[in-house]
C-alpha cells in the first residue's frame, strides 16, 4: 500500500495491516491528549504520521484537530497542513458550509489568550492565505485585524501576511504603511520582504517617486535588497535607471560597464599593415618600425602598485592616512599596515612628464578633511568651490560627480574589490572607509585657538598624538 502527499514525493510502500494500526490508535492519542494524560514520542509520531498522508477529511476530526493546538503547540504546522489539504477539497466539493465552519472554529482559537505566538501566526496565515475567507461569518474580523496590524508601528511577521492578504484579495495597499514597515524593520531580509510589496502599492504613484524608491534598493549595498529592487525595476519598464551602484543589481540587470565592441571583421593578409625595411635596393620586411632600431615598447600600467590583503577587501576595514604634503598615503587594513605609496604610483596624476596631482587626488584630499570634520559638509556644491581651490580651474556640479565616480572605480581597481567604497547617501558622499587628513589637520584642538598653534600642547610625538 502506498499513500500520495502533496508536501513529499510518494511515501515509502508499508503493509495496510501497519497503517490500519495507526490510523485506530489516532483516536485514542486524540482522546489522551485532550484529557491532559501523558502521551508517549511514539504516538506523536504516528499522529504526525497520520497527519501527513491520510486524506478522508472529516469535519469534526478536523474541528477536534484545532481545539487540540493550545493543548499541543508541537503540533500546529502538521495540523494546519492537514487543514488546508481538507479545505482545499472543500473547495473544489462547494462545500461551502462546513469550510465556513472550519474558518470560524480556527478564529476562536486564534483569538485564545494562551494561544502561542507562533500557533496564532500559523492559524492567522492559513485564514487570510484564501480568498473565500470573505463571505463567511468572520470576514469583518479578519478586516478588523488586518487594519489592525498594519497600524501598528511595531513590526511583526504578521505585518507581511496582512500584506500578502490585501494582494491576493486584489486591494489597493497603503504606500505608507510599506514604507514605515521598511523604515522599521532592524534587517536587510526583513526590508526586502516588505519592499516586494512596492510593486502593489505603487499603482497610484508617480513616476519620478517610483524611481527615488527604486534607485534606492538598486544602489543599496545589500544583495537581498538588490534583488527586490531589480524585482521591483524589471516591472516597471517605465523607469529608466543607467547608472546602478549595487553590486548584485548591478549583475543581475547587467547594468556593468559599457565595453567597446570590436569590430567583427576578420583582417585578411591584404588589411595587415607591412612595414619594410630599405637595404641598398632590397625590401626587407619587419614587423613594425620600433624593431629596427631594436626596441620592443611596453605600455605601462597607470597604477605601478600591487597591493595584496588577507581577504575581499571590506571598505570598513580600510583606513587611508594622508602624510604631510599630500603626496603620500599610508594604506592601513584591518589595522595592519599594508604599504606607504604615493599618489603617482596609485595612478592619480594628470600628467605624465610633471606628474601633478589629478581630481581624484584633489577629490581624495578634500574628503579626508571633511570627514575628520563634518562628512555632511562633503555634498556636491561644497566640493565643486573646494576642487575648484585644489585644482586652480573652474569646476561644475557635472566634474564633481564625474570625478566621484571616476575616483570610485580607481579605488575598486587598487583594492581587487567590485563592491561600491562609498554609501548610497544621495545628499553627501560618504566614503565607508577611514581616510585621515594631514597630521596638522587631524589636531582639531588647533582650531579651538582660533587657528592657532596652541603652545601648550607638545607635538613632537604627532604620530603618538593622533592615534
């Protein structure tokens, strides 16, 4: 004999004179429990059993099943599998009755004060997971509840099924209250789970607001809310979003670098470029014109450092200290330190013969001040004036975040590392790791003296002092 169940693959072939045996001590295991007696491991097995393959429904086994979850938590998911087997052949008989009594019986032990916590969530998700849950006696219960909950300011597991109940039930979701479920919510997973339903309130919204919301959870930096925001961007064709900064949105939308293509066409002999070489009245063929004088070019890298870590570099663990006259940095990691380079080796020079400073460089600089002082000093217009100072030329907004996100690339080239150095904050840029200013500039006690030297204090040891 062999049992068919919807939540496993075929059970294993027993003989029915086994299963008869289990299905006649159900009854009994049943009885013990509701009169408080003790029940042995093995008949909660052969209950769960029991549970899990037998397929005759009965209504009131199925009532006295319900009354029995206070009495035995253990039990609630076997016993609501089992329910929501018998009410979808309800269904499918048009029993509409006794699925309206079953509902109503799951109701008043939901609402038992000594119900667990978990027994109610389950009980709760099986109501609200059938649209014929409206119609019967408890429907203005389940709104009340619903409406409820979703007030609340706390965040539950409940909140994402009274959700998924106002989506299967085809009702217009309160953009808000999605919002304050994310804005409360202590976990990535947690705000990815209320961000999927976005794509139901957004129904209502306009445009541009969508896709604040939507560039948002693309540019974060956790995979879980990268892959609702690219969920979230695939539905909604309207929105047109180039420039992704999250790593996982990034690769699943393949939203990478744009790479030149080249051209498709094979070169025959006759497109190769000959070069000869003229001996008294012979040709000689060469390869190309520096082998005649012997020379083989190499083109060299712009970055000549090659910088080694323990692990993927994680950007909280990186700090930068600028040495005094900018142009060197010491690059420190997890608190060791890993190399003092200068900013030509790390490739941030405009030009090659003089080698002076580029943007980034400037860019570089300029954040390691404000963030010794103020990071929320660092916003687009501030920096346009200061990299205006640093690099004696006129600057627009444009160079700005054109410099940023040249300079953000550069430091993912150095570290070997595709994830993003700086936040996803859009009114400041906010680098995550550590980047120290000049010694003199890290003494903010020489401020306090009104730009002065404070003779007080001995600097000999600056190392010492500014650790």
């Amino acid at each position: 004999m062999r049992f068919l169940s919807e939540y496993d693959e075929d059970t294993p072939e027993i003989p029915e004179d086994d299963f008869t045996r289990v299905q006649n001590n159900v009854p009994y295991t049943i009885s013990a429990i509701e009169n408080g007696e003790k029940i042995e491991k093995i008949q909660l097995q052969e209950l769960k059993y029991f549970l899990k393959i037998d397929t005759t429904y009965d209504t009131d086994f199925i009532i006295k099943l319900i009354n029995m979850i206070p009495l035995r938590p253990s039990l609630t998911i076997p016993i609501v599998k089992y329910i929501s087997d018998c009410r979808g052949l309800l269904d499918w008989l048009n029993s509409e009755n006794d699925t309206h009594l079953v509902d109503f019986v799951l109701w008043e032990t939901y609402k038992k004060e000594e119900l667990s916590e978990w027994s109610k969530f389950w009980i709760f998700k099986l109501l609200i997971s059938n649209k014929d849950v409206l119609g019967g006696a408890i429907d203005i219960d389940i709104e009340k509840e619903v409406e409820e909950i979703l007030s609340s300011k706390n965040n539950t597991i409940f909140k994402i099924v009274c959700f998924y109940y106002q989506a299967i039930q085809n009702r217009e979701i309160d953009i808000n209250q999605v919002k304050q479920s994310i804005d409360n919510s202590k976990t990535d997973i947690e705000k990815s789970l209320y961000s999927f339903f976005l794509l139901n309130a957004f129904q209502k919204s306009r445009v541009p607001f969508i896709k604040n919301i939507i560039e948002k959870l693309l540019n974060n930096n956790s995979h879980e809310i990268n892959l609702i925001g690219s969920y979230l961007f695939k539905n909604k064709p309207k929105i047109k979003i180039d420039d992704v900064e999250g790593e996982f949105s990034g690769y699943l939308l393949k939203k990478h670098k744009k790479v030149k293509r080249t051209s498709n066409k094979i070169k025959t002999i006759s497109d190769k470029q000959n070069y000869f070489m003229i001996r008294s009245e012979n040709l000689i063929p060469v390869e190309s014109p520096t082998t005649i004088l012997g020379v083989s070019r190499v083109r060299k890298n712009k970055c000549a450092v090659d910088l080694n870590f323990p692990e993927i570099v994680k950007w909280d663990k990186v700090l930068l200290k600028l040495k005094d006259g900018l142009q060197d940095v010491e690059i420190w990691y997890d608190n060791k330190h890993i190399r003092t380079v200068d900013y030509v080796e790390l490739g941030f020079s405009a030009t090659k013969k003089e080698h002076k400073p580029d943007m980034k460089w400037h860019f570089l600089c300029i954040l390691s001040i404000l963030q010794n002082e103020d990071i929320r000093q660092a916003t687009p217009n501030n920096l346009m004036s200061m990299l205006a100072k640093y690099s004696n030329r006129s600057t627009k907004i444009g160079t700005v975040h054109q410099t940023k996100k040249i300079l953000s690339n550069k430091l993912r080239e150095l570290f070997g590392t595709s994830n993003n150095p700086f936040t996803a904050n859009k009114k400041y840029y906010e680098p995550i790791f550590k980047i120290l200013p000049e010694s003199l500039m890290r003494q903010k006690e020489l401020w306090k003296q009104g730009g002065k030297l404070n003779e007080n204090i001995d600097y000999g040891n600056s190392e010492e002092y500014l650790s």
